[in-house]
C-alpha cells in the first residue's frame, strides 16, 4: 500500500474564503428585533476546493491546487493559506470577485446567526487554466479532484481536458454541470444533488451518495442497488465542510490502493470526526490512521 507521504494529488475548483465572525449576545437591538452581536473574534480559513487541499494536506499528502481569485486582499489572503499548508498553488486572479463567505456566530454553542456571500459569479476564460494544467502534467498525480460549486470556475473544456491527462477523477458535483463529467472515475453528490440528477448512477463508475445523519450509499458502474454504510453517532458541532473531507479521503485512500468500499467507509468516519469540531475543520493524520486501524481489526 502506498504511503501517505508518497500520494500525489491533483485539486480543481472553485475556491473561496470561509470567514468566521465570533462573538456573544447578551441584548436585542433597540433599531430591529435581532441580536446584538458583541464581536470577540475574527479568522479566516480555506473554502471550497481549498478546504479539500487543506485536508489532504493535513494527511501528509503532496498536493496541488489550480484555481482562481480575485485581484483583491481575499485573493492574497487565499494564496497566502495555500502556502501555509503546504499546498502547491496554480492560482490565477481572473476572478471578477473572491468568494468570501462570511458566517456570525454567537453563543457559547457557538450558533450561526447568519451568512453574508460575497461573489460574483462568472465563467473564466480557460486558456491559462489549460496551460497550466500542460505545465503541471509531468507531476504525476495519481488522482484528480474537481470540487464544484458553480461559481465559473468549471467549465466543460477545462473539464475535458483534465480527461486527456487520464488520471482517474473525482467529482464533488453541482447537477447543472453534470453533463461534463460522464465517464469520470466517481462522482460524490449529498442527497439534494443527486435527486436533482433524478437518481442516475450512470455518470461515473462510482457514485458516492452522503446522506449527513443517514450515512452513505455506494453505486458501482449504474447499479441501482447500493452498499449502504450507516452514519458514525458524534454530536455534530458544524457540518460546514464535512463534504470537502469526504471527497478529499476518498481520493487519499483510493491512491493508497484501498478499494472504493473501504474508502468511502473510512471517509464516512473522517467526516464524522470534522463536524464534532467548530468552524471548517480539516481530517488530521492521527485520527485517519486511528480510523483505518479501527477498520482493519474489525474487518480483518
């Protein structure tokens, strides 16, 4: 089996900034009936395709991420995090806006009160995506990530031209796009998006359903009956991101040489431990390796 440290791979997608804005209430606003929220804290984390890089990462994995910001202080910020966790950027700023999207949160539950978006959504022109995806192809990637959350960062030439590397292909699908990823290795859609693809297994050789509180389901090559695995019980803190974490375990296992079933099983763990943790949190070494001991005794 393929170490962690020797696993090469491959993220694509839409980035964006998760903004946290922390603080306690203690009244209600004399302009409107809404809390006040006496702010105590404020970070910033990886969002989008950078929360899957940033779990990767985190599993001592290589990993490079090709995607686009805006020419502002988000966008650097972003290149800036991409860095700090070792992550190989191929960034370009062509970006009408950085997605930023900014969650408050009160309470010593740490409650979100509310989302703030900031983005414009704009198709980018894939010239310079698809040279630098010709510059990078000599590094040997084992598994491609597309992590997609319709913002123009994907488009269908973009997406057939990562084809042509024929590097296996993950996708954490939105359904408008579906159409751009027939043929590809697995597909991971939540419940909502797959009922919106009207419950077709037929895109890829793997469809890996989560279901949150429900578990999973795995299809194998359109098969309409699936290998269901049951939910991990935790108390769930913030399930911010717990997506991103499936999708990133799945591609890790999956290099290391474990079959779909097992990987999709232990990313169910994986993902389990991220949503007991506040904030967008990522999956670490230790409790991936704790994860996949427990299954070899128990399956073994």
């Amino acid at each position: 089996m393929k170490q962690l440290e020797d696993v090469n791979i491959l993220v694509v997608g839409d980035i964006m900034l998760d903004k946290y804005v922390i603080g306690d209430v203690h009244r209600i606003s004399p302009e409107a009936p809404v809390p006040v929220v006496h702010v105590t804290k404020v970070y910033e984390q990886l969002g989008g395709c950078g929360n899957v890089a940033k779990n990767i990462s985190s599993l001592g994995c290589k990993v490079s991420c090709l995607a686009s910001v805006g020419d502002d202080v988000y966008g650097n910020m972003i290149i800036d995090r991409l860095k700090q966790n070792n992550i190989e950027s191929f960034i370009t700023k062509d970006s009408k806006l950085t997605t930023v999207k900014e969650r408050i949160v009160a309470g010593e539950r740490q409650t979100q009160m509310l989302r703030v978006d900031w983005e414009y959504v704009s198709l980018i022109d894939p010239k310079f995506l698809i040279d630098n995806i010709y510059n990078i192809r000599e590094k040997k990637f084992d598994y491609i990530v597309i992590s997609d959350y319709a913002k123009g960062f994907i488009t269908y030439q973009l997406v057939q031209t990562l084809k042509l590397l024929h590097i296996p292909i993950i996708v954490d699908p939105k359904p408008r796009n579906i159409s751009y990823y027939s043929d590809v290795f697995m597909i991971t859609p939540n419940k909502n998006e797959f009922d919106d693809l009207h419950m077709s297994t037929e895109y890829a050789k793997y469809t890996l359903v989560t279901l949150g509180k429900d578990g999973m389901d795995l299809f194998e090559d359109g098969k309409q009956e699936a290998d269901h695995i049951d939910s991990v019980p935790v108390e769930v803190f913030n399930v911010s991101g717990a997506g991103d974490t499936v999708v990133a375990v799945v591609a890790v296992s999956l290099a290391q040489g474990l079959p779909p079933l097992f990987a999709a099983k232990l990313a169910n763990y994986c993902a389990g431990y991220v949503i007991t943790k506040p904030g967008t949190s990522a999956i670490t070494k230790n409790k991936y390796i704790e994860y996949y001991k427990h299954m070899i005794s128990n399956e073994g």
